[in-house]
C-alpha cells in the first residue's frame, strides 16, 4: 500500500496507530470530528499490510472500508489518490458497481446483502460505527459475521460512543477502545480551535405556550395511565391492540407535536436571523432537526435580504457539492438539517447557530465538530445555542455542556445554570 501522506501525522494519530497494531489489530479509534481519524484509518492499513507482505511477499492484502452514506465514498477515494495509491487498487461496491479491488469501498446498507464481501476480506475499517447500533437489527448483523471470523482485522472509528449503553455492547466486546482523544482534549492540545459557547434563551408567544402546556399535560396524564415514560417501553404499547395501543398512539402523537413547535417557535428562528445579521459575511453554519424548520428560517433571511442556502437528504450529490463550493462567495449562511454531520468535508467555518432540541448526544458532537476545526486562520470558534427557556428545549445545554467537557460521553449532570463559556 504505497501511501504517504503530504503531511507528518501528529503525535496523537501515531500513538492512535500504534496502539491498534499492540491490540493486533483489533479495536477502536474514539476521536473527536476535525482530529483526523481517516489518516488513522490509513495509516493502520498501511502499517498492517507492510508488516504481514514482509512474512508473505506474495500476498494480496485486501482491505474493505465501510461507511455509512455513499457521498463518503467519493470522498475517501479522493483522499487516497491525494495520497498516492493508484486508481486502479481502489474499487467501490453498492448499488450496481461491485468492483471489487485490493482496497474497497462499500456502505453498511450494501454489506448486508453480501456478507463473503467480509469474510473475503483481511482488514475492515467500520467508519462512523455508533451507527451501527443493536437496535439497528440488519445492520447488527454485520458484527455476528465478524465474530464468526474472530482473524480478521477490525479498525472501528467514531467521534462519540456511549460504552455502556447495552445497544453497543457487541460493538465494545468485539472491538474495545484503543485509543481515545475527545474535544476537551484535543482544544488543550491546540489541536482543535477553543470554542466559545454563547447561550440565546428565547421565549414562546401566548399561542405557542398555550399549546406547549396542553401538549405537555398529555404526554404526563397518558404516562401515568400506561405507568410508562420512556419511548422505547411505550413503543411496545404500540402493538399491544386496543386502548393502551390508542394512548400510547396518542403519547407519540404529542411527544412529536410538542418537539415540532419547539423547532419551530417564532421567536427561536428569529433570533437566528439575529444572530447572523451580526456577522455580516462571515461563514455560518445553523442546524436544525426540521426541513421545516430551516426553510423557515431561510424565508426570513430572504425577507431581510441575506442569502442562504439548504442541505439535507433530498438534495442531490451534485447539488450539494455545488452549494458548498460556492459557500463564502454567493452566500454566506449554510442550514443543514443532519446531512453534514457525518463524515462530509465541508470547507472552514467558525460559526455555529444551532436551533434544535435534539437529545442526541453523537448528532451534538458531530456538529460542533463541523466548526470546531483549527485553521491557520482560525483559533477560535463561536456557537450559538438558541433554546426556548422554561422548557425541555433547555436540556440541551446539559448535553453541549457534556459534549465539550466530557473525555468520555457520562449522562449529563443536571444544572439549572450553564456557563456560557466552557
């Protein structure tokens, strides 16, 4: 594998490397969005297949990378060529290209419907590998065929994981942390830019209120019907049949019209547009957890004469490529709803305004990762967190707390203050 890179790896990414190879190259690599894991990635490949040619000369090392959306694959294989492996020993299989090569590309979706792809294979690198979760049962299944080729080597990569979260307990068995290096970490190190959290409590028009305060007291009065809070109890209510079934219906029904309005709260995506109007011309980032929500937000920037521009799932590759290749000269504010959170290279950018309730702690790191990346330019880094106050919308700042100040992801400590400095 004739890699070299244009650049010396920093000290960090070769102890990363290094320890995988002392595990015999079984494990994983946790480390923060912006620090570098694909390099990781690579370099373990090269280092492995250097060492076993030098036992077997002869041997073909076979090397399969999986990710998780098919716009990543593009994406490596351009990494790679930059870094010196020929065309030719790259090939991609999903969709109606199986071309299968020395190093191949694939996604977890593809893999399942050809799992000798795997066992075919010396050396698997799992690419954003929280994705693969238990309760994603298709794709769980990926990890049954790895124990049953327990020789193989396994490189599994991802920014946060929970260890103790039983839905990730054949990932960790499988494949334990080698080596671990958080945001908190990384910005002490000067690796990544410091970020400065800047918190924007908001709150709801009387309409608003009335119909959080109704929503809410659903949610509660069927919960101490079923005797159930959490969604993954209630869900089960859901095929049960008749009454507990149609309140468990009704608990859903509520639980999701009261996050939509908390997306969606006027005075929310009005002090986004806030927010931007002070920093004219500068690159900004918002996230949000609605199509709707953001295409809100994009009219009201129109309406004040500030261009923008989307992406989420339903655009296209090209598309999307395009909008981000004109990001800083035709416009200046990016929304995204999930679709650069994983993976995707997006160019430099300083300012987040993130809009949504997510309670998703992985989604949380990912974005601030997305602006959190050092530059030569760039040492610091802002992001806004615009919440509904007095509401569950305030939770979030437990978990932005916890996603910059953890090593390690820990259930958040409840506050009823948050610094806006971390």
């Amino acid at each position: 594998m004739l890699l070299k890179f244009p650049f010396e790896l920093k000290k960090d990414q070769r102890d990363a490397v290094d320890e995988w190879i002392n595990k015999k190259g079984k494990g994983s690599i946790i480390y923060s969005t912006g620090t570098g894991k694909t390099e990781i990635a690579f370099e373990c490949a090269r280092k492995m297949a250097s060492l076993i040619r030098k036992q077997n000369p002869l041997m073909v090392f076979k090397i399969l990378f999986l990710v998780p959306r098919i716009v990543l694959i593009q994406q490596n294989i351009n990494r790679l060529i930059k870094y010196g492996i020929k065309k030719e020993k790259i090939g991609v299989y999903y969709g109606e290209k199986k071309d299968i090569k020395e190093i191949t590309f694939s996604t977890y979706q593809s893999i399942i419907k050809n799992f000798d792809l795997l066992r075919q294979s010396d050396m698997i690198i799992l690419d954003e590998m929280h994705m693969v979760s238990e309760t994603a049962k298709k794709l769980s299944k990926i990890f049954d065929v790895l124990y049953d080729n327990y020789d193989k080597l396994i490189l599994g990569l991802t920014a946060t994981i929970d260890e103790n979260d039983p839905r990730y307990s054949k990932i960790m068995k499988l494949i334990p942390p080698v080596k671990k290096y958080m945001i908190k970490e990384a910005v002490n190190d000067g690796r990544l830019s410091e970020p400065l959290v800047i918190l924007k409590p908001v709150k709801m028009n009387s309409e608003e209120q009335r119909i959080y305060e109704q929503t809410t007291s659903t949610i509660k009065d069927i919960s101490l019907k079923l005797k159930a809070s959490n969604p993954l109890i209630v869900s089960k209510l859901l095929k049960t049949g008749g009454q507990r079934a149609r309140l468990a219906k009704l608990w859903f029904a509520s639980v999701h019209k009261r996050k939509k309005l908390l997306n969606e709260t006027n005075s929310k995506l009005n002090e986004s547009v806030n927010i931007v109007k002070s920093h004219p011309k500068e690159k900004i980032m918002i996230f949000s957890e609605t199509i709707e929500s953001i295409n809100n937000i994009s009219e009201i920037l129109k309406k004040n004469k500030i261009p923008s521009q989307v992406i989420h799932n339903k655009i296209k590759t090209k598309q999307r490529q395009d909008i981000l290749d004109s990001w800083g000269r035709n416009y200046f504010v990016l929304l995204s709803v999930h679709t650069l959170e994983i993976g995707f290279d997006i160019p430099s950018v300083s300012i987040a305004i993130i809009v949504s309730n997510t309670k998703n702690v992985h989604q949380l790191v990912q974005r601030i990762g997305r602006v959190i990346r050092k530059t030569d330019e760039k040492n610091q880094s802002l992001i806004y967190v615009v919440y509904v106050d007095d509401t569950k919308d305030k939770n979030i700042l437990n978990l932005v707390r916890t996603s910059l100040q953890s090593n390690s992801i820990k259930k958040p400590i409840k506050q009823d203050k948050i610094s806006s400095y971390f």
